[in-house]
C-alpha cells in the first residue's frame, strides 16, 4: 500500500508540472506578436499593433494583391519564422508604393 501512495504522489508531481509547463508558455509562442520590433513601415506598424503577426501578414498579402506582387520572395530573403528581408526589400516595398 506505501508503494501505491508514493506511485499516487510521483503521477500528481508530474501531472502538475506538465500542466504547468503547457500553460504557461509566453504570448508571444502563439505567433500573435510581430518577430521584428524596429518596423520601417507604417502599413505594418498599424497592423502589428492592431492584431500581431497574423494582421501583419494580411496587410501584406492586402498589399501585394494590390500591387499585383506575385511572391513574397521579390522582397524576402526568408519567410516564416524570422521573415528577414532582402537588402533591397524596404526600398521594392517603397517603390511599389508602400509606406
């Protein structure tokens, strides 16, 4: 019976750490907040403050539609996670029209 009780006690440990461990994770795991911090535009400003990652992409895909962009590699040199941009990517953003 001492076994079962200290078996009990070890499974209610464990459970509760990973209970734990899943909730609470930062806000920022969810991909609702924008990877970059420095943003150049205000398209994407407005939009990372209005509803993160998700609304910045959006306004993208909003934009290029727009524009008639075909691929978001024309200014990305990376997409998700990090969505670094080719060194020209600002200035073909600024010059198709964005701000």
């Amino acid at each position: 019976m001492l076994k079962l009780g200290f078996f009990a006690s070890i499974a209610t440990i464990v459970g509760a750490l990973a209970f734990a461990t899943l909730t609470a994770a930062p806000a920022d795991a969810d991909g609702t907040a924008c990877v970059h911090k420095d943003l150049k535009t205000e398209m994407i400003k407005q939009a990372c403050a209005k509803g993160g990652q998700q609304e910045a992409k959006t306004a993208m895909k909003q934009f290029m539609k727009e524009k008639k962009i075909k691929s978001c590699n024309e200014c990305h040199a990376k997409l998700s996670p990090s969505y670094d941009l080719k060194p020209d990517g600002l200035e073909q953003f600024q010059k198709a029209g964005g701000k």
